[in-house]
C-alpha cells in the first residue's frame, strides 16, 4: 500500500466538569486526507482544499510538524505526501488542527506497517497541536485518534484513558462565526479556585465517568456541570447563556463549551433530540445576526478512519 | 419481629483524590448494636459498651439523634431502644460515629417494615453525623449504609452513587494513638487552590473510578494521588510520610489519611499484599513510641448487615 485516505474527525475537548483532561470525537464533520509514500525523502504537503490559506511548508503546518516528528523518530526509507481537504474551520473550538495532526502520523503509520501504537502515534501529533495551540496538550487529539469519550490521565508521561459511550449518545454543535483568541480564553482563567468548587467538579466528573460506564442519561444530565471555567469562558461568547437554556428546555442532557470556544456542545440522547436541539441553536442564533455552522453527529466510537 | 441485631461497619471516607465524596466500607471491624421496639414512645439508649464514656442521653448521642430524625419524621406507634457495643473508637478516622449514626436508623427501619429507602435513612443518619463532627456531611455515612465504594455526588438533594469494587480488593488501616481535631484538620486546608492542582486531583479522580469499574488495580495504583489535600494534612499525623514510603515498597497500591485523621488507610490487591503492608506499618510505628491499631479488611460490598 502507497497511498491511504482518511476521515480524520472533529473533536469537542473541555466536556463541562471534565475541563483539560475529557474530549469525545465526532462523525458527522472532520478532514479528509491523503498520505503517499514517495521515493523522495522528506515530508511534502501538495495538497490543501478548504480555502482557508494553510501554509505548505511542513515546519509551519500541523500536519506537517506531526508527520516530521514522526519521520524524524522512526528515520523511514521513503519519504511522504500529504493532502489536506479541510472541512473543519480553523478556530471552530472544534479540533481543526487536532485532526490535521492526527491524519498525518495515522497515515504513516498505516503505509509503514503500523510499528506504532496509538498513544505512540499521539505523542507525535502533540508536536504537530502545539503548532496550533502554542501548549502542548492531547485533548482533541485523544478523542480524534481512540475514538468516543477520552480522559487524558497525564500527559507526562502521556496515559489515556477510553471511557464506554453509552448507544444512542449524540452531540449537537453551534460554531457562532466569531473569533475567540485561544490567549484570551487563557487569560480570562483564574489562576486558583476555591476548594469547595474543586470538589464539586471532582464529584461530578466522578459521575459523569460513572454515568458514561452505566449508560445512565439521567446522571449525565446531572454531571454536566462546570462549576470552574464556564462562568468564565462563556462570557467570550455572545449569547451563551440564552442558547444553553433553550437547548436544556428542549431536552438537552447538558451544554458546553466546546474546547476553548466559540463553538457551544451539548449532548443528547437519541437522534431526534439531537436535532430538536439543532432547530433550538439555530432559532436562537438566528436572531443575533452571527453567522454560525451547526452539527448534529453520532459520538464516533471509532475515532480516525480509512475510507479506501 | 421485635429486635435485631447489626453490624456496623468502619469506613474509610476522603479516598485520597476523591477528598469529600469517595468512600469505602471495611469488614473486619464495626460496631454491634441492638434495636428493639417498646411499648413506650421515645428514644432510649440504654446499653453502651466498649468503655468510651459516650452519653446515655438521645439528644446527646449521634445513634440518639439520628434515630429522632428519623422518630420525629415517622411518629411510629411504638419506641425503640438502643444498645451500642462500640468497638470502633472516637475520633480514629474511620467513621466511628458514622456507624451509630446508620446503625439506629437501619435497624429501626428492619423493624417497622422498611419504610424508607437508603438513602433516606442517610438522611436521617446525616443528622447525627453532624452532632459528632459539626456540619452536615455523608462521607461515611453512605458507605457504611451502601457498602462498597460510594460516591456522594451531592448533599442537596443527597445523591450517593454506587461504583463497583473489584474483586479481591483490600484495605490496611493504622491508627495512630494521637488525637487529631477535627477542627485543626480542616483549618489546616486552604480556601483556595491552583486550578492546575485541581485538574490534575480531577483526572486522577475520574481515573479511579474507570478503574474501579474495570477492576484495573494499576490504574487503581496511578490513581490514587491526591495533591490538594494530602500535603497539608499528613502534616497533622506523624511518621505519615514515612509510613507511606515503606507500604508502597512492599506492593500498597496507594494509601492516603483516612477521614481527616489520624488513621492512615491503604488499598492492596490480596490479602497477602494486605498484610504485607499492615507489617511494613507495624514496623515502621513500632519505632515512634506511640501506640497504634492495626486493621486488615476486605472490601465489605454488603455495608451495614443484619445478625440475627
């Protein structure tokens, strides 16, 4: 095999109480892309649709950084082409980068006779994130490359956790088309928090992996709290309090946001809540005058995969 | 049926990273009481064993008061008397009032036919618990009552969660022969603490419980790490850290102060293990001049239980 394609999904990482440490991977929206072997040595993009003027130099692309981290360990007798056709929007809060760094290292991997495994290969896609997010962190990677729910245990060394999906889990997603700088959801953090609102997000995100091992949707509903980032963070994003009351009156089992912004999550039980959920997004977005995507998707169980 | 006879068990409550809502039920020690119904309406201890010198007055017993709750609550056509054999001591850290606090109340509840559920006669325990220790708490208290591991998710409304116990689990327990007031314990906490120590207790705490749930006992080893609470209050009990050092030589899979102290708990896979660990403690206090209990116990799944 010369030539591999990929679905390479996006991902939702900062899920409520589960801030910096739990992300789970979509399937209705992700990148597509093409890893080639070549005789040429070295680490070549030639390819990238989408329209968002990505660079091609390998150094300065996500992809391209992963791929050379990868390349530069495992020292391979050939050399790769990557194609990139973009669907995730760059700063969605969705995993755009993420995707692209796992697409890469995958890829390889598969050309090369798998010699790595999955936690080996997101080690190198950290390379590739930190491009992106100027930090290096696994929380959209995780999810995008084991598929489901994920909880990065640690990253030094890194250990990541797969958490059960329960069936019939989905996730509805609104991107509001404005830009939320990943510095300023930085700064905007407090540096300490109070004990006692330690303990509750300890105690629901307790629950919550117990609801996710149980399957139990009530107990997810009650676990979907953060008590520490979410008063913060949503104030970067216009009208988040509004969506995540309408979406909870429409039975949501709970809302986000999604990585560090602007993109709002929730989850829901069955697809027809999902959707219900969907209209509940778009008709309060509608009447803001922001544009905004919305995305209705399955929890992927699988995570990353080949489409040839 | 007019009289039972129970067994109520010792907990270990503050499971090192699930500080304030995970605990554990113990087997081998517990307190022994009797509840019998009388023609005379009211509440009367009138036996109490084990030499404490604790009062014979209801409103003054944490067995008393939280067999009032439930009395005031229920106005039963009858009274009940209690009869305490301690055999769990005061202020050891194991949850010695929370054993009389569940004690009464379940066995009143066995005689009038099991009107309440568990987690309303927690409520009711809840009430004494706070006589002994000042505030309204159910850290031993649910799984004295549930067995097993028990998650209080929350206060109001009181939710407990079951999570599963491996098989094969083990718990060694010292107690140290100091006092530790419960009052210096919780002065000793800071109000605040770094949001990056919080989400590193969080990951650990939602690995612990993936790993109870897949009985994964080396997860269990790497999860068992609490880095908000531990390094003040192992400052109260002494030898801690070298107490903690030995027992993890000799194959302890964490260990962490039971309750707010002075008992030092430890989790092992096998009895073996656990008794490994309970001579590394004997060894290491036999040194300090200062006497101790030794306590090695399965995992008591059942919780509070019926002799008779």
């Amino acid at each position: 095999m010369n030539e591999i394609k990929l679905f390479s999904p996006a991902t939702v990482a900062n899920v409520a109480c589960g801030f910096d440490v739990l992300g789970f991977c979509l399937d209705s929206v992700g990148d597509e892309m093409v890893i080639r072997k070549t005789d040429k040595k070295g680490i070549f993009i030639t390819k990238i649709d989408g329209g968002f003027n990505l660079p091609f130099e390998a150094e300065l692309n996500v992809a391209g950084v992963s791929a050379l981290a990868m390349y530069n360990a495992l020292k391979p007798n050939c050399g790769f082409e990557i194609e990139i056709n973009k669907k995730i929007k760059p700063g969605s809060g969705i995993g755009s980068s993420a995707a692209s760094a796992v697409g890469s290292v995958f890829g390889m991997n598969e050309l090369l006779g798998k010699p790595c495994n999955k936690t080996q290969l997101t080690e190198f896609a950290i390379k590739g994130e930190a491009l992106a997010s100027k930090c290096e962190h696994a929380d959209n990677l995780a999810p995008a490359m084991f598929g489901g729910f994920t909880l990065v245990k640690s990253l030094s060394p890194l250990e990541i956790l797969q958490i059960p999906t329960p069936n019939d889990l989905y996730a509805t997603i609104i991107h509001p088309q404005i830009e939320v700088k990943t510095s300023e959801a930085r700064a905007i953090l407090p540096k300490d928090v109070a004990l006692s609102k330690a303990v509750t997000q300890w105690a629901n995100f307790g629950s919550l992996i117990h609801a996710l091992h149980t399957s139990d949707f009530e107990l997810i509903q009650r676990s979907l709290n953060d008590v520490i980032v979410e008063p913060y963070r949503s104030q970067l994003i216009p009208h988040y309090n509004e969506v995540k009351k309408e979406i909870l009156k429409v039975g949501a089992l709970g809302a986000g946001i999604s990585g560090s912004g602007p993109s709002i999550f929730s989850l829901s039980k069955g697809l027809e809540n999902a959707k219900n959920v969907a209209n509940a997004m778009k008709n309060t977005y509608s009447k803001t005058g922001i544009d905004f995507d919305i995305h209705v998707s399955k929890i992927n169980i699988q995570g990353i995969k080949i489409l040839n």
